[in-house]
C-alpha cells in the first residue's frame, strides 16, 4: 500500500509538471499570436489548402511565427476575415481593408480602419472611379493587396544608419518604462517602418512595371507601356542600385504626396503638371534635391521616351500599327496627350536618329569595303617583293 | 636622353643599323597622340557602361553603386583631358611652325580627289600602282577630319549633358542621341578605319611602331609618300625637319 501510494504521489508530481510545462507553452503561443478564435487549431498545419474550381492552389496555412512578426501580427483573424463564423467556412466575405476591426485608433479612440487610405485611393487613378465615371476593365485596376502584401516588420536596423548600439541605445531609453521588450520592439517596428523605404528602387519599377509594362492591358486603357523609362538615365542609375536614383515613385509620388493619391498629370496638384514640375525635379519638400538648379525649360521637358502614342501620331496610316490591339482608345487619347510642339519634338530626334543610322552603315560599310581592297592589294605587293 | 631613345629604337626597330628614317610624328605630336589615346579608351569604356544589358549590370554584384560613381567622375575626367588636348592642339596648329606645317599639309585639295581615284583604280587592278601621295594622303585626311568633326560634336554635347539643368530638355534630347551615336560611329571608326592601318595592314602586323618611335624606314617612306619623299630630299629647309640620319651618328633632331 504504501509503496502504491508513492506511487501516485510521483505521478501526481508529474502530471503537474507535465501541466505547467503546457500551461507555459501554450501562454508562450498566445503571446505570440492573440488567437482566442482558435484559427489556428487547423490552419497551424502546413499541408492545409485546396484547389479551387479553375485549378488554382489555395493556401490555407499560416506560419505563425511569421505572421506574428508581420504589421498586422496583433490583429485576430475574424477583424479581417468577417463572416467565418461556421466549420466548414461559407459564406466568407474577401477582405476589405475599409473595413473596421476591432482595435481602438489611439488619436480618437474610434475604431480603427483604413478607410481613409481607402478613399483617396479609389479617387486616384488607380481607383475604379465613382459610379459616373465608372472605369472600363475594372478587373485590370490593382486592389490593396497588390502592392501591399502584410509586410513583415524588419530587424530594428537601417533607420539610424546601420549602427546596432545606437539602436539598442533607442530601444533602451523606450524599454527603461515600457518594460515588455516584445511590446517595445513591436512599438519601436511600427515606428520605424514608416521611415524607411520598404522596396529598393528596382522593386518599385519592378512593381509598377508588373503591370504598366504590359501593352495590351495598358492600350486598354489608353496608356502606353512604360517601356519609355527603361530608355532614360534615371533607369540606368537604377540599375546602377545608385543610391537615391529616381524610380517610379521619386517623381509621381515625391516626398509629401502620397501613393494612394496619384492623380493625372492634367490635376493641378499632380506633381508631374507642368505648374509643379519645377519644384518636383529640383527640390523636393526641402527632403531631396535631385535637380537643384532646374529651370522652367529643363523640368517642363518630356522625361520619358517617346513611345506608342508619339509613334502613332507621327505614322501616317495608324491602321498599319493597330494590327492585333484594340488601340482605338490610345490614339483618341494620344491626340489630347501630345501637344503639336511634343510631336515636333519627337520627328526631330527620330530624323537626328535615322540620319546617325544611315551616316554609320554608309562611313562604316565604305571603310570596310575600302580597306578589303587595301588588304588584298598590300598583299599581293608585299608578295611580288 | 639620346641613350634613352637608343634603347626605344632597338627594342622596336630591329633593322635601325644602316637605314635612313624620316620623321613622321615629332615627340610634341606623339604626346598629343598618346594623351587622346588614353582618353578614348577611358571615354568609351566608361560610355559604353551605360549601355551594357541588365543581367551584364547585374553581375556588379553591390559594388556597381561604387563603380557607377567612379565610372562618371572618370568620364569627365577624360573629356575635359580630351577637350584640353584638342584645344591646345588647336594652338599648336597655329602658333607653332611645325603644326603650321601640318595644316598647310592637312588641308584637302584637288590632287586628293584624283589621288582618291587613281588608288582605287589601283585596288581593282587597273592600275600598276597607286598615286604618289604627298606628306598626308586623302584616307589620312578624312580621318583627320572626321576627328575634328567628332571630337567637336562629342565636347560640345557633353558639356550639354553635363551642364543639364541649364538647358531644355528637347535640346538635352538631341544632345544624347548625337553623343551615344558619334560615341558608336567614332568606336567602329577607329576599330575599322585606324586599327586596320596600324595593326593589320600587311606590313604593319602586329603593330606600327611609329606611334612610339615617329619615325618611318627610307624604304617606306619611298614607296608609301613618294611625293613628299622627293619634295624632302630636293629642298635642304624640309631635309632638316623630317630626314633623321643614321643612328650611329647619334642624331639630336629626334625630337624635332
């Protein structure tokens, strides 16, 4: 007996320990992820997701360290994804960044959303546009998710140069009253992000260009492709990975305008129209001056290439070139976007161009042929000798 | 300095005992050469970097920032080497008695036109040999000109380019399509046209010494300038400037 009653003291033991080992490994997870849904009793399992009806794989997994590191790592999942409320899941609505969740906006105390981004987005060009002017090929326009994709946030380096003791130093100061370093971190993170840029400049013209690149898409919407930036400078300083070049955003969306907000350059407050294009080139909200001394004739030339539409207006049978593409919508608007003297313009450097193309096949090919007959001749001099 | 010059014509000119050689390029004029060489090498390769592939660009590796600074800061370097030189070879056209020479020799003039003639007539056999040709014959001066012409075009739109925001952008335009396409024009000249002259030509292969030397063999000079040749060898002023006695004698107008 009294040996059996050892027995269930030992395992007693360590059925307690065994419970507080899991007590402590499940407080570690919620502290990880605020998952009181429980979402993650499935989705934490790596193989979950289907194929959807045209074949297309569907990821249902999610990596919980990763998503805890990201910027919406402290949101629960029914603050985006509404309307999962049942197993299986219907009657699931997409995500609406508009939308309301659940965490107090700190500045108002009202919930939070990003409603406002929202707004001025669909304003833009990039937006659907409101319901009188209501944009062909809707599902051509980028949604939220195309650009932003839950980044994670970074190691805290690169804000204060790349020196790790003046940022320990930072956090120090915050963590000296904000005792939970994970609270701190996450706080300091939230901050910093927003100070760096998140993309170098090739992944921004790698971003825009995933879609501005693509002919028909833009034709549809009497754009041209902007394979017109690949033929200037600033590319190739990009290229170059020089710091500071000038990619898409430097000039649409330079310091003080934000990218949800980009307007034609027809808008007076677009700062590629010609009233805001000194200011633009040469200093940028007193941040970045690419161009200090640019004058009114410098910064109101053309920047990019001529493309398509300039091509299109100078052709004499636009039929010729509208082969395959509905570019109907192109030359209507190429008429409103070239002005005579930009057409001028373009038949000048096209002419300069052809006469430097024939100049070198003449001189070059009359230098060969020329110095052909030197060679057999010297040759057959040197031979006699 | 004599010494010195020695060693130069036995390294390069092993036939330098018992021959007569006559100046071609005086030692100002082989600076003056050697100091755009340079700056041609180093303008087009620096130009050109603009130009290479993406995946070329890519293979920089995190240096290409570093080497895309140093590439335009090299550039300039060059071009303002190069504009000098020109400049000054300007005033040496003019001010000194050698480069007024050269000019008046430079200049084209009817006799080219026919010389131009008679030398083709000569390549497709119809004639036993080519004209006589003076000190510069019309190849000579077309490359010459095309020089002048190009360096003149290359300078002033980069100094267009380099001095951007003063200017408007139409003109910046034309500006670079002219500096990238003199850039090829002038490159395959030179490779064509100058390379060919001084490394392939039968006779010359591997490579021409004159450009170090100056100097060019009696023999050659006969066959290759035989006008100038006899206007040398009849007028006791011009003997002085260009004919460089044999080397035993240990002649001083090397450098002319």
């Amino acid at each position: 007996m009294r040996f059996y009653g050892l027995l269930t003291v030992k395992s007693l033991i360590l059925a307690m320990i065994f419970m507080i080992l899991q007590v402590a490994i499940a407080s570690a997870q919620t502290e990880m992820v605020t998952d009181t849904e429980n979402c993650l009793f499935c989705h934490r399992y790596p193989n979950m997701g289907r194929y959807d009806k045209n074949g297309n794989k569907r990821i249902y997994y999610v990596n919980e360290k990763l998503f805890a590191s990201s910027v919406h790592g402290k949101l629960r999942c029914k603050s985006c994804h509404i309307g999962v409320d049942q197993i299986p899941h219907s009657n699931v609505k997409k995500v609406d960044c508009s939308s309301s969740c659940h965490i107090k906006e700190p500045s108002t105390g009202k919930e939070f959303s990003h409603s406002n981004m929202v707004d001025k987005f669909r304003a833009s060009v990039h937006g659907g546009g409101t319901s009188d002017t209501a944009k062909r090929f809707p599902e051509d326009l980028p949604s939220c998710k195309y650009c932003h994709d839950n980044p994670m946030y970074r190691a805290p380096t690169g804000v204060w140069g790349q020196s790790e003791a003046l940022i320990n130093e930072t956090l120090a100061r915050c963590m000296g009253c904000h005792t939970s370093s994970h609270w701190a971190e996450r706080f300091y993170s939230h901050f910093t992000h927003r100070m760096r840029k998140r993309r170098s400049q090739e992944e921004i013209v790698a971003l825009c260009t995933s879609c501005h690149e693509d002919q028909e898409k833009m034709a549809r919407h009497g754009l041209e492709s902007i394979g017109t930036y690949k033929d200037t400078f600033h590319w190739i300083q990009v290229q170059y990975g020089v710091k500071d070049a000038p990619d898409c955003i430097s000039c649409h969306v330079p310091v003080g305008y934000s990218a949800h907000d980009i307007r034609p350059r027809t808008d007076r407050i677009s700062p590629i129209n010609m009233d805001n294009r000194v200011k633009t080139c040469s200093n940028q909200g007193g941040v970045q001056s690419c161009h200090p001394g640019a004058t009114t004739q410098f910064a109101t030339g053309r920047v990019h290439a001529y493309g398509m539409k300039a091509q299109l207006l100078a052709s004499e049978n636009q039929e010729d070139l509208a082969v395959n593409e509905d570019i109907s919508l192109v030359i209507e608007r190429a008429e409103e976007d070239l002005s005579s003297k930009e057409l001028f313009h373009y038949k000048v450097l096209r002419l300069v161009k052809l006469f430097y193309k024939i100049l070198i096949a003449f001189v070059i090919g009359s230098m060969l042929i020329h110095q052909g007959l030197d060679y057999v001749a010297s040759r057959k001099q040197l031979k006699s000798r | 300095m004599i010494k010195k010059r020695n060693i130069f014509r036995k390294k390069f000119d092993v036939k330098s005992d018992g021959h007569r050689y006559f100046m071609r390029l005086n030692f100002n004029e082989r600076v003056q050469h050697m100091i755009f060489l340079i700056c041609f090498i180093v303008l087009a390769v620096t130009g050109f970097m603009l130009k290479l592939p993406e995946d070329v660009v890519q293979k920089f590796g995190n240096a290409r920032d570093i080497i895309f600074f140093y590439r335009g800061i090299l550039h300039r370097i060059a071009g303002t080497v190069m504009i000098l030189v020109s400049l000054y070879h300007v005033f040496y056209l003019l001010f000194s008695p050698n480069g007024r020479r050269w000019l008046g020799d430079m200049l084209p003039r009817f006799k080219d036109l026919t010389d131009m003639i008679g030398t083709m007539l000569y390549y497709l056999r119809l004639r036993e040999k080519h004209p006589e040709y003076d000190r510069f014959y019309y190849k000579q001066k077309l490359e010459y000109g095309a020089l002048i012409a190009g360096a003149t075009l290359m300078s002033l739109t980069g100094l267009l380019l380099w001095t951007e925001e003063m200017w408007p952008k139409f003109l910046l335009d034309i500006a670079t399509i002219v500096h990238a396409m003199e850039a090829i024009l002038a490159c395959l000249a030179i490779m064509v046209w100058h390379m060919y002259e001084v490394h392939l030509r039968p006779r010359k292969f591997p490579i021409d010494n004159l450009w170090l030397t100056g100097l060019i063999e009696e023999e050659e000079m006969r066959e290759e300038f035989a006008l100038h040749y006899k206007k040398i060898m009849e007028d006791p002023e011009l003997r002085k400037v260009y004919l460089v006695a044999k080397h035993e004698e240990g002649d001083t107008s090397l450098r002319a």
